[in-house]
C-alpha cells in the first residue's frame, strides 16, 4: 500500500523499518495503552521476520510517515467474512493531537473499502482512550460493545476496551483521496 495525503503517507513496512518499530514497540510509553507499560521486549530480528510474511490478503504492517519520517503505524488484519481488524499508533508525540490519526484512518479505511473490497471494519481500544474513541465515532465507527475489566496489562492491571465496527455505508471520510 502506499498513499499519499498532503505531506502524511503510508506505506508497507519493509525489514529496514525494523530497528525503529524494535525501539517504538519497546518504549513503554507508547505501548502503555496497549497494555505493555514495559514495552513489548521485540526484536528487530523478530520483526524482519513478521514483516517478511505480511501479504495484502492477509495482514500488513504499514509505516505513517509525516513529511518522509516515520512518525506512526497502522496495521491491517484480514479476520474473513469480509472483516478487517485495524490499528494505528502515532509513535511521534510531537505530531499527536494534530488531526493526523482522523486523516490516516480516513485514507487507510477508503483503500480497505475501495481497493481491497472489505465490508466491514473492527477495531477496539482501551476504555480510557478517549480521544481515541472520539476520532472512531467521528469516522462512522459504531461501538458494538465495553468488556469491562476483561484483561490484565503485563503488570497484572484489569483493563477495560471497547470494540468498535463500520460498514462502508457509515464511513465519514475526512481524507480527500482519489475517487477513481
């Protein structure tokens, strides 16, 4: 995938990307909200090798780049049934807060929808990422459910989530991404 929105793309993952998601995924935190106040104790190596089996039709880790640097990324999962679980972690703090997440997610979404024919999308987050669930509700995102206290962080805290789905008839787009 690559796509371009003013200075904002996205674009596959390669295995030079490794080292950089090696240290994101490591910073406890940028990765407390996913419940890793730690870090994810990911190796490079690791994921070169995760990287190396993505394939569009079944999952894809992509890079969020702001003006050619790596800021971010998103991912893509094919669940069946015409279902793509999605996420996004804008990695850079300095370009949180700015829009950019709606914009990705808009540009993202539209290419799962249009080029790539799914019907729905899921997502979850965690129940105290309020700006997070703003940004879903604002695309069309429906929440479908709260689990409540359902899982433990890696250092034993309950957590609570949110899931969260869209159907193409939903989906405020605020991207302005090539309608062909």
């Amino acid at each position: 995938m690559f796509k371009q929105f003013d200075n904002l793309t996205i674009r596959n993952a390669t295995a030079e990307d490794a080292d950089l998601l090696s240290k994101w995924w490591n910073d406890g935190k940028i990765m407390a909200h996913a419940g890793f106040p730690n870090g994810t104790g990911e190796l490079s190596q690791d994921i070169v090798e995760k990287i190396s089996k993505d394939d569009d039709n079944i999952c894809r880790r992509l890079m969020i780049e702001y003006d050619k640097k790596p800021i971010g990324e998103m991912s893509y999962y094919n669940v069946g049934n015409d279902t793509a679980e999605i996420g996004i972690k804008i990695c850079d703090f300095s370009k949180q807060n700015k829009g950019y997440g709606k914009i990705l997610l808009s540009m993202l979404i539209h290419s799962l929808f249009r080029d790539f024919g799914y019907q729905k999308i899921i997502l979850d987050t965690n129940l105290n990422n309020i700006r997070a669930q703003h940004v879903y509700e604002e695309l069309g995102f429906s929440k479908v459910r709260v689990n409540y206290n359902s899982w433990k962080n890696q250092i034993g805290e309950l957590q609570s989530s949110v899931d969260y789905e869209l159907v193409p008839e939903n989906f405020n787009d605020f991207s302005k991404t090539d309608r062909r």
